[in-house]
C-alpha cells in the first residue's frame, strides 16, 4: 500500500538534477524542481515552475541570464540574475551583471560587479486612468 502512494505521487520540486564538474551546455537550460550545477552553462538558465531552486556550486560557471524563483550562487555567473522568491549569494559568488530579487541574502566574499535591485512583490495590472494632458491633446 505504502509503495503504491509513492508511484502516484506526481513529481515534486524534490526532484533534483545535476549537471557535473566538467560538462558543458552550450545552450538554454529549462528545468523544474531543482537543478544543481558544478559545470558550465552557456546560455539562460530558466525555471519551468513556482517553487524550483537553482543552486550553482563554487565549481560552477553560468554565462548567460538567470531568472528563477530561488538561487543559491557560489559559483561564477556573467550575466543578470532575476530572483523571483530569494536570492542567497555565497563567499565564493562571483557575479558580473545585474541583480534582481525579493529576498535577497549575501555572504561576506561574495562579489557583484552590477546593479542590485530589489523587486517588490507583482503589482496588478491596471488601465492607467488618462492624464489632464491626454484629454488635451483628443481632438473633441
């Protein structure tokens, strides 16, 4: 009974893939769950869902955007990073770009040669009403 709920259960963020020292994508990464890198990336590195966690380990190299819900850097990045949920840079986080987060910790070591910007939570969306200006500028 135990074994039958485990195979009916649908994937969760749980689910962990690993790109190892020494590999080399040339290419966009797409991935759910959680991806951990020791290699190298060339290309974006994008999350397929909410709750998916990037880690990019001392060893690993990202040259291309990131844009995740949640990463956790101690490796080298050339390129943006959009941390969507929380964004956590390590001693050895080299990044070159610009950062954009909501939660954001960053450990002594850690090095961003960017803009760091915080993101508020999403805004909705709205028709902006129309200015005394736009009225003016109607013909009637």
């Amino acid at each position: 009974m135990l074994n039958r709920k485990r195979s009916e259960r649908a994937p969760t963020s749980h689910d962990t893939s690993l790109i190892a020292r020494g590999t080399l994508i040339e290419g966009d990464v797409r991935f759910s769950g959680a991806l951990h890198l020791d290699g190298q990336i060339v290309g974006k590195v994008l999350a397929e869902e909410a709750g998916a966690v990037f880690t990019l380990s001392e060893n690993g190299h990202v040259q291309g955007e990131i844009r995740v819900p949640h990463a956790i850097i101690n490796g080298h990045v050339r390129g943006d990073i959009h941390a969507t949920e929380r964004l956590e840079l390590a001693p050895e986080a080299r990044v070159v770009g610009d950062v954009h987060y909501h939660t954001l910790e960053m450990a002594a070591g850690a090095q961003v040669n960017g803009r760091i910007s915080h993101q508020a939570g999403e805004l909705p969306r709205e028709l902006p009403s129309p200015s005394l200006r736009d009225a003016e500028a109607v013909p009637a």
